[in-house]
C-alpha cells in the first residue's frame, strides 16, 4: 500500500498542473543594459557547462560501452600523469578568463552610480514603499491596491494579483537614475527583476544602484526580504515613459499637491470623511485590523469597541499620527494627508457600532503636522 501511494505521488509531482502554467526556468532578458549584460553573461556560463558536460558524460559513456567486461576489458591503473594534470590545469584557467572579463564588466558597470540625471531616495515601510523624488519636492508612498475578496479568495484573482500599486514610480526612459535605499523599519529588499536591480532597504544605512531603462512600459517586482507578516503584500511597480511625459506627469504631481493643501483647508462635511475614510481605512488598515475593525489579537487588536477610537479624540490622533512604539502600529503623520488622517479617524470612530459622532477636521491635522 505504502508503494502505490509513494508511485501515485510521485506521479502528480512530475504532472504538470494549472499552478505551473505561468513558470519559466530561465532569466528575464529585461530591458536595461544592465540586465541584458546579466543576461548574456548567465547564458555564456550556461553554454559553457553545457558542452563541458556533452564532452566530460560522452567519454565516460563511451568508455563504459566500449570498454566493458564483457567485451574482455580489464582496468587498468595509473597515476602520476604530468600530461593529465597540465590538461585539466590549462584548459578550466582559459574557460575562467572567457568568463572573467564579461562578468568583471558586468560587474563594475552595475556599481557604477555616479553622473546621474535622477537621484530617488526609496524607503520601505511594512508594507509599502515611499518615493522621494530629491530634487523635485515630490514624495509620495506606493500602497498595495488588489482588493481584498481576492486576496481572501472571495472573487477571482486577477493578472496582476499582488502586483499593483495605487502611485507607480514613474522615471524617464534613456535616463540615468540613481536610487538610494533605506527603510524605517525592518529589512527589505527592492527588487525589480526586468531591471536587474536587487538591493536591501536596511534601516539606518543607505544602499545604492541604478538603473537606465531603454523601453517605455510598466515593470513589477515585489519585496524580496521576508519582512514579517503580509510579505508578499508589499509590491513595486516602475512605469517608464518618454522625458515629454515625464515632464507633464512631474507638472501634475505637483499641481495635484497644491489640490490636496488646499482640501485641508475646506469645510468637510461628517458624510464626506465617513466615505473618504472607508477608502482610507480599507487600503491602509484593513490587513491588519481587518475590514470589519476586529483585528488579529493580540498583534493587531481590534478598533471596534477599542478603548483608543472610543475615548478621547485626540489621543486617537496621536495614536494614527506618531504610531505605538514597540509594536506593530506604525505612524501615519508621514505617510497619509490630513484629509486622509482626518477621514479614516473620523471613520473608526463612527464604524462598526462604535457611533461616537464626533468628527476630526483637517485643519486639526494640519495644526499637529506644523507643530513637528
């Protein structure tokens, strides 16, 4: 019994399944020179092993055949050949400088950061990434927007499953770009495989690479650093376009700034923050605390019924503002805008059967952001 169950097991491991479908077992060629330099060097050293093993597993089979017992043959011993031991000296040295000098190339032109045209400063949050464009007073974090029902596998999956972002990094093509890497919490790595860039986000250091992009298009990459819980929520998405439309995108980014100081100054409405809130709570709370405010106790307790979105409103906001040291909750003064604080605050504490009814207004955030 014990032999048709290990047979039928093996049997579904060799079958290939719908969860194979989209596997590849070779490297992204990608779209940077650095990557197809990555590329060719992978595929040399591919080739190589190759027709070492052709030439090493073709004497030896053809040895065994031709020199069998059968046939009549008897081993022989010998040692000490100085022609041997100069051949398989020569012959791995010249393969080794065949490979040296692409790979060094390779490898000095992927540390080669200086004389760029775009320096990003890019700093990993569980579970995000901020964006600070220096030079261009742009800063903004990229968040995880698949919805929830799919990730709790209540609808279908979409193609880009856990690879979407609400704000790309938007960079020009043809244009060098500098990034410089760090993070605010744990370790991370920024990992975007068609341009062959894989450095850690290591908090308190700063890491650089770069990368010039040859084609306009939209490339994915993940995290790829086991940062604690909700690791694989943690997406980057590069969309590289012409210098004209990095130009209009850089203008509107900018406009778009002066909109959002201006709707903290607005009179908000308790309707307005609740529904802006739920949007705000859904895509920056909701994995830790769960859609329906219960949390995961003990890690992420719960809002409903919490003593913090119950009591008094401004420790609340200090609560979402400057985060609880030691635990799992992060700050959000850095990361959200003061209409956004001041909806998803006014929103947990009217959700769920809290019903405090009261309401933060974005000037009130705006008071303790210029305080800082």
């Amino acid at each position: 019994m014990f032999k048709k169950v290990a047979v039928f097991g093996l049997f579904l491991a060799l079958v290939p399944t719908v969860a194979f479908s989209d596997w590849q077992l070779n490297l992204n060629r990608g779209v940077t020179d650095t990557s197809i330099a990555v590329y060719d060097l992978h595929m040399l050293v591919l080739y190589i092993c190759v027709a070492i093993s052709v030439v090493v597993f073709g004497v030896m089979f053809w040895s065994i055949y031709h020199h069998r017992k059968s046939k009549g043959f008897e081993s022989h011993e010998f040692h000490d050949s100085t022609a041997l031991e100069i051949l398989w000296t020569i012959v791995p040295t010249i393969i080794l400088i065949v490979i040296l000098f692409p790979a060094t190339k390779a490898l000095i032109n992927s540390y080669d950061t200086e004389e760029s045209d775009i320096d990003i400063q890019i700093t990993g949050y569980q579970w995000k990434w901020r964006y600070k464009y220096i030079g261009e007073d742009l800063d903004f974090f990229s968040v995880l927007t698949t919805p929830t029902d799919e990730i709790r596998n209540k609808s279908e999956k979409n193609e880009n499953y856990l690879l979407e972002v609400d704000k790309p990094l938007v960079v020009p093509i043809n244009k060098k770009i500098r990034f410089l890497l760090t993070s605010n919490d744990v370790i991370h790595a920024w990992w975007v495989p068609d341009l062959a860039v894989k450095k850690d986000a290591i908090p308190g250091f700063i890491n650089e690479d770069w990368t010039r992009i040859n084609e306009v298009g939209i490339y994915r990459g993940q995290c790829a650093e086991l940062c604690g819980k909700d690791h694989g929520f943690m997406p980057i998405v590069v969309k590289a376009v012409t210098q004209e439309d990095y130009v209009i995108w850089l203008a509107e980014q900018k406009a778009l700034k002066e909109i959002e100081a201006a709707a903290s100054q607005a009179d908000w409405s308790m309707e307005a923050l609740l529904v802006k809130g739920e949007g705000v709570y859904i895509k920056n709370c909701a994995a830790c605390h769960q859609p329906n405010g219960m949390g995961i106790p003990p890690v992420f307790p719960a809002i409903k019924g919490s003593p913090i979105a119950l009591g008094p409103i401004g420790t609340h906001l200090a609560t979402v503002f400057e985060g609880r040291p030691g635990t799992a909750m992060a700050g959000f003064g850095e990361q959200l805008s003061s209409v956004d604080i001041a909806a998803v605050i006014t929103y947990q504490r009217n959700a769920w059967g809290n019903e405090v009814g009261d309401m933060l207004s974005p000037t009130d955030v705006d008071k303790l952001k210029g305080g800082e």
